[in-house]
C-alpha cells in the first residue's frame, strides 16, 4: 500500500464488531513510521454495544478526501480504493520531477 501521499486518517469502529475487521486491518498495515513522517492518524473506538457503522476517512496529499464504508468493504477493496488514487498521484510526482 502506498502511504506517501496520505495525510490524515480518521477512523471509527467497535473493536468486538465483525464489521470491523476492514478498519483494524486497514490500520494495522499502516508503517510504524506512519505518524513520524507527518500522517494524522485519530482512531476512535465505540462501546462494546454500539450499533453505529464502521468507517474509514483517508485525505490525501491533493486534497482528495475518501469516506469509506468498512462494513460493506472488505480490505482488499478499501487498499485497492486507496492506492488507486496514490498511484495517480505518485504517476503525477513522477511526470513532474522527470
């Protein structure tokens, strides 16, 4: 997963929920050197009976900014909705330094 261009994650999920698996996931294959190197990661966890939905918000670099729903991803489709646009952004980085 290409992290460079992300600058803030926020996400929000109850750690007992099956439908918060994408977003725990998601943040466990983030680099440890995540936070050092600029990115704002906020997590927030909701009590063990709360019914409210797993989500996930990553902005990037350029401005763009995603809402994605955790419960209805798996990770695989939230890492490929993220690093579809890093990769446009890191072609983008390529083109301008070359």
């Amino acid at each position: 997963m290409i992290t460079r261009f992300i600058t803030e994650i926020k996400t929000r999920f109850n750690p007992f929920s099956a439908g918060s698996k994408s977003a725990r996931l998601f943040i466990s294959s983030l680099p440890p050197t995540a936070r050092s190197s600029g990115m704002a990661i906020s997590t927030q966890l909701l009590p063990r009976n709360s019914t409210a939905p797993s989500t996930l918000y990553v902005k990037f670099k350029d401005g763009k900014e995603m809402n994605l729903d955790c419960e209805a991803m798996g990770i695989k489709s939230i890492v490929e909705e993220v690093d579809r646009h890093s990769r446009l952004l890191q072609k983008e980085a390529d083109l301008a330094d070359g």
